[in-house]
C-alpha cells in the first residue's frame, strides 16, 4: 500500500512540473493580435523587455502569450 501511495505521488509530482513548464512556454510567444477586429484590453509578456505590457486584441485566434490580468500573467510568467 505505501508502495502505491509512493509510485502516485511521484506521478502527480512529474505532472505538475510538466504542467508548469508548459505554461511558461507561453511566456515566450511574441505579441499575437489575432486576424479580427475586436479590440479586448489584454496582458503579454515582452520577452525582449522582460517586462508585462498591454495589448488589444483581436478576439480571434492569436496565441497563449495572452492575459486578461496582470495577476494572471505573474502567475504564469514569474
């Protein structure tokens, strides 16, 4: 039994950090407004400026690097 509590633990310990470095991949996607017209006040990450910076975008399609708050991208991006 304690075998089996180990064995689970490790897994759920690799996903976590699996699923934390995919998110931080977004975090070096350049700026994507998106192919449509809307104009939503969002957050990306400047990897050139290393710095959080405002957008609007598009409302369509675009990429992860892409934040409805600062809150957000800290928590994804630091």
């Amino acid at each position: 039994m304690k075998c089996i509590l180990f064995v689970f633990s490790i897994i759920a310990l690799l996903l976590c950090s699996t699923v934390q470095a995919v998110d931080k991949s977004a975090c070096s996607q350049p700026r994507e407004i998106g192919p449509c017209r809307k104009a939503d006040p969002k957050f990306f990450y400047n990897s050139e400026k290393k710095a959080c910076e405002d957008f609007l975008y598009g409302g369509c399609k675009g990429n992860d690097n892409r934040f409805d708050t600062k809150e957000e991208y800290e928590k994804t991006c630091l």
